[in-house]
C-alpha cells in the first residue's frame, strides 16, 4: 500500500497489488471502499473494481499460478480514477458486440455506462484499464 500526496495536484494515490485468485475480488472492492468510504460514489467504484479485477484474472497471466494484479486509486477533489494493472496476455480489453452479451461480454459495457471514460494503455506483457468517476463534493 502506498498512501501518497501530490500536493499541487491535490491528488491522493493509493495502490496495492493483490494474488490473482477470485476470492481477492471482493478484497479489492474493500481496499476500494475503505478509501472512498460512505460517499455516494463508492457503491459505483466497487462495482467497476470488480468487473476490472475480474478481467484481469479471467483473460490475462494475472490468474494464472502466481499471478498478481494491482490496484490503484486516484482520488482529486472532483474526480476519481480506478485502475486495474495485470500480467497481461494475448487478448484485448474490448467492447462485445451487443447481441453476442447473452451469458458474457457484458462487464465492460457496464463499466462504460457507470464512468465517464475508460481506456487501456500496455500491451501484452501487461496492461492497465483504467476508469475515470466524477466525484461529487461530500459535506
Ligand atoms: N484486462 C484484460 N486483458 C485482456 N483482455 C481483456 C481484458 N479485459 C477484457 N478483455 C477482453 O475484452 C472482452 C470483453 O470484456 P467484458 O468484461 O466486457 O466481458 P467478459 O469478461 O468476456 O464477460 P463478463 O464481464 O460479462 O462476465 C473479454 O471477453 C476479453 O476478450
Ligand atoms: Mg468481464
């Protein structure tokens, strides 16, 4: 973990790299939630963090024996970017088609429709998906 302050920026990083099993899944979406706490947008961040979390392990060398995958947050006063680094692999992160997400290929539209942008920098030998929410002021 690693707590960091840009002061000019005002911006708040934290990051932490997790085993890539499933049950660390719901452990990324706490670590999330710990630093968001109870505003309006934390429920919105644990769900991109678990569909992310969840590519990563499913198509990439993060889910293989001994893989990893990390975590960081980005935390400014108006906004707030997720982002997920895995071990990378032979696919992409891409859009499905929308008549070919009956059982699958539905996380990414989900998280297209809950932040304002999302992308994808790396290549095969890893990769980071990143998602951009708009913070609200909280009281
Ligand atoms: N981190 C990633 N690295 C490489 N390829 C990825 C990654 N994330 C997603 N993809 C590719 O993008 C496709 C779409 O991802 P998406 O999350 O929308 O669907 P899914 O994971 O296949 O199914 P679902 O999320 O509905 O269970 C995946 O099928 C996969 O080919
Ligand atoms: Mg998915």
């Amino acid at each position: 973990m690693c707590p960091m302050l840009n002061s000019r920026l005002d911006i708040h990083r934290w990051c932490r790299n997790f085993p890539g099993t499933k049950a660390q899944i719901s452990e990324a979406r706490r670590f999330v939630a710990s630093y968001l706490g109870d505003r309006p947008e934390t429920y919105t961040a644990e769900v991109v963090i678990s569909e992310l979390a969840t590519n990563a392990i499913r198509h990439t060398h993060s889910g293989q024996a001994a893989g990893r995958f990390g975590v960081t947050l980005h935390a400014g006063t108006t906004l707030l970017i997720l982002a997920v680094h895995d071990e990378g692999g032979p696919s992409t992160p891409r859009l499905c088609q929308a008549e070919n997400t009956d059982q699958s290929g539905r996380g990414l539209h989900l998280v297209e429709s809950l932040t304002t942008r999302w992308g994808v920098h790396g290549d095969e030998s890893g990769r980071t998906v990143w998602a951009l929410i708009p913070l609200g002021r909280t009281a």
